[in-house]
C-alpha cells in the first residue's frame, strides 16, 4: 500500500543505554525548509544481534524479503547508491559486488561481525540517525527488541531514550520522518528472553521490522517507489508511519480533496447547498428529506482523498481512528473507493469527480442518530493504530505462547510518535472534514 507518507533541547546528556533517568526540557519548534532528494544514498542496516541469528539460519522469509528490498532499491537508486551494514555497538560496512547473492547466502558464521552480544536498541537508532542527512534514507532491518535485563519497568526508560534519539536528531539536523513495517518470518534459533533466559524456536513465525527513516521530502519520494505489501513480500504484516507534519493544519488540509456524493445506497435525499459548495466539491446539504416507507436512519456519503496522508488502508477503514466532534451523527461504514463504489454513484456526483479529475480513495457512510440535522464535522485522528498494541507485550518470558509477539514494541512506537508531538504539538489530527448542514 502506498498510503504516504525543531526541537527540544535535553537538561544533560544521555546515555542511550536503556537504565538511564532522562529529564527534557523543549523550546520552540523551527521549520527547516526540506529540499528535494538529488541521488541520495540508502543505507541499509541489518542489525545482528545473536537475537536475530534465527531468522538467517536455512531458508527464511527474513531473507526472502530483505533480497525483494534491496532489488527495490536497486532499480529506484542504483546499486551504486546503496550500501549495506551491519550494526550492534557499531556500524560494520558490508563489502559485496552481490548484495542480493549476498543476502541468499547468509549464515550464522557469516552474519557473526563486531558484538553481537551487546544489543541496545536506543544506541543502534543513534548511530543510524546521526548518519542519515537530508539526502539519505536509512532503513533498519532488525527485532526492535528492547534489552531490559529483567526489569519490565525499565521500558519507560527505554521509551524516553527512543524519544530523545530523535528529539535530538531533530534538534542537530532536522525532524525525521519514520515508517515502521511489520514483517513475519522464519526462526530457527535461539529467542533470549527479558530475562535472557533461551528458548529453542525451531521453524517458528517470528515478527521483525524495517525501519526507514530519512526527511519528510525522502520517505515521501521512498514511499512513491518503495511499496511494501502481501503481494511483494511473503512476510508482511502492517506498517505505519510517524512525522511531525500537522496535516490538520489549514496550509496542508486545503490539498486533501472531500466532497459529499450521492449513493444508491444512501438513506434518505437532500439538495447540495450552494453556499457550500464549489464546481468540483460539495460540502453542504440542505432540505433533506426521508420515505416514511424506508426502515432506518438518514445516511449520506462522503467520498475523501487520503492518498497524501500516510496511513495505511486498514487505518484508514477503521472507524475508532475517526471521531465525530460536532453533530449528532455515527460513522456507519467507510470503504475503500473502487469500482464497485463507483458503480453506486448517481449521474450527477461522478460526473463532477470525471470531469474534474479527482480520484477519492475511500468512502465514509455517514448516519444521522437523530432527528437534528446540524452540521457535521469529523476528524481523522494522528493516533498509534490498533495491531501495534496486539502486537505488544511486556513479558516474553512464555515466548512459544506469543510467538506472534514483541516485547516493548509499543513503547518504542510511543518514543517516536511523542518526540513527534514535542517538535510539533499541533500533529494530532490527519484531516479534517467540515459538512455544512441547513
């Protein structure tokens, strides 16, 4: 899927080790103009912690996927331009004249360069970050497992040294943009546990994640080659993406296109208001009216274009990540825009998209809960989507039960998201939806 896609300043200096108390204190944020992209450099990063020895032992999808990546890159950036490393307490520069052979070759042996017993998450995103500049993408393919020794209360530690990684990054350089992949594999290894205790996993599914992190200019241009998917890679699961950017914001929200359109499936009618209303968008209804022979509460649809706002479609069509802030109105349904939706359109609504040429990408099925028809306003909300805390645990002491699991992945999703709310308090919010109702 392609749905795309300073600053604080910290009281001390912080260790990125996971035991460490942080104290913060912000200062105003300040824009810094993003040029764009002239042959950047992808760095590539495949952490390789004896964690992740599992998931290179035989044939696994870790390496399936990692190979469909790096041939993406290829095409898009050159072979010449990306570059592949290893990273643990320090980053190991691969030399291949194969990447790909390379990556389909992989072994224990092979993958054993530098510590590979020393994993601490937060000082591998700071050795990627203070690498990557405004013409670099950098992509960390790792567990994202934090390393807490026994003591799950240390994750909130965990989770400020995350936050000030790129709280920092964003106050030395710029503000990052980051997009968070879930992927499944094979694992055939040994798991260590918070404990560090072992257990064998043979032949079992196992999340890991890319991470790619570059300027809001370089993972908007990655995103528009780079597509990540079921149908491009064996192991996908979900992805999202975290910026600073207030897409609510009126400068931004005016390119987000939304228009009320008429559906066979709509209970009720109405007029389009012309006050509302321009030749290419209507954003107002008046003199509505319902059949006393029709079951059920009048409903509307809204047909919106969410191509430039980066979520996913699974985020998109869930209707918790949407809230009603005026009117008294439910979200009923939301539904991707294909031709099937299309085919429900009246004449007059999908003339108005043809001729115009605009292109929604899904539908929201509004319904009245009362009698009341005031106007509606309806915001698409910045929120962290639902698989991230299914996908969380704080206790992987039983792994073999929640193989499907990552221990304090929540709380490195948190990290960035409020570094994001710290360099920009305004992100709350994707869109914005205003429906004038007489």
């Amino acid at each position: 899927m392609k749905i795309l896609f300073k600053i604080i300043i910290l009281s001390i200096t912080l260790l990125f080790s996971c035991k460490r108390n942080r104290d913060e204190t912000s200062v105003p944020p300040e824009e810094k103009v993003i040029v764009t992209l002239t042959n950047p450099a992808v760095n590539v990063y495949l952490e390789n912690s004896a964690s992740m020895l599992g998931y290179i032992n035989g044939t696994t999808e870790y390496k399936t996927d990692v190979r469909e990546l790096l041939t993406s890159l290829k095409f898009y950036y050159g072979d010449k331009n990306v570059n592949l490393n290893y990273i643990n307490s320090k980053i190991y520069p691969i030399k291949t004249d194969n990447k790909l052979d390379y990556i389909t070759n992989l072994n224990p042996s092979i993958f054993s360069v530098g510590d590979v017993f020393k994993s601490d998450l937060n000082n591998i995103f700071k050795q990627i970050l203070e690498k990557t500049t405004e013409n670099t993408i950098s992509i960390l393919v790792s567990d994202c497992i934090y390393s807490v020794k026994g003591n799950a209360d240390d994750l909130t530690v965990c989770k400020t040294g995350t936050k000030d990684a790129f709280l920092t990054k964003s106050k030395n350089s710029y503000p990052v943009t980051t997009a968070i992949v879930k992927l499944n594999s094979n694992f055939n290894g040994i798991y260590y546990d918070m404990n560090s205790k072992k257990t064998k996993l043979n032949k079992q599914q196992r999340p890991y994640y890319m991470v790619i992190m570059g300027s809001e200019t370089g993972l908007k241009d990655f995103n528009s080659k780079v597509t990540f998917s079921e149908e491009k890679m064996n192991g996908y699961q979900n992805e999202l993406v975290l910026s600073k950017k207030d897409y609510s914001d009126k400068y931004f929200s005016d390119k987000y296109y939304y228009t009320l359109v008429k559906t066979t499936s709509d209970i009720g009618s109405y007029r389009t208001s012309k006050e509302a209303s321009t030749i290419d968008s209507k954003k107002g209804m008046e003199k509505i009216q319902l059949n006393e022979r029709v079951k059920g509460n009048f409903t509307f649809s809204i047909a919106v274009d969410l191509k430039n706002i980066p979520i996913t479609s699974e985020y998109a069509t869930t209707p918790n990540n949407y809230k009603i802030l005026e009117g008294d109105y439910k979200i009923k349904d939301i539904k991707e825009y294909d031709a099937s939706i299309e085919k429900k359109l009246n004449q007059t609504s999908l003339a108005m998209l043809k001729n115009y040429d605009k292109k929604p990408t899904h539908i929201i099925i509004v319904e009245s809960t009362s009698k009341s028809y005031s106007n509606l306003k309806i915001i698409l909300k910045n929120q962290i989507p639902d698989w991230v805390n299914t996908t969380s645990i704080i206790n992987d002491t039983n792994i073999i039960k929640n193989k499907n699991q990552t221990f304090g992945f929540k709380y490195l999703i948190e990290g960035i998201s409020e570094a994001n709310k710290v360099i920009n308090p305004k992100s709350k919010n994707f869109l914005e939806i205003n429906i004038i109702i007489n």
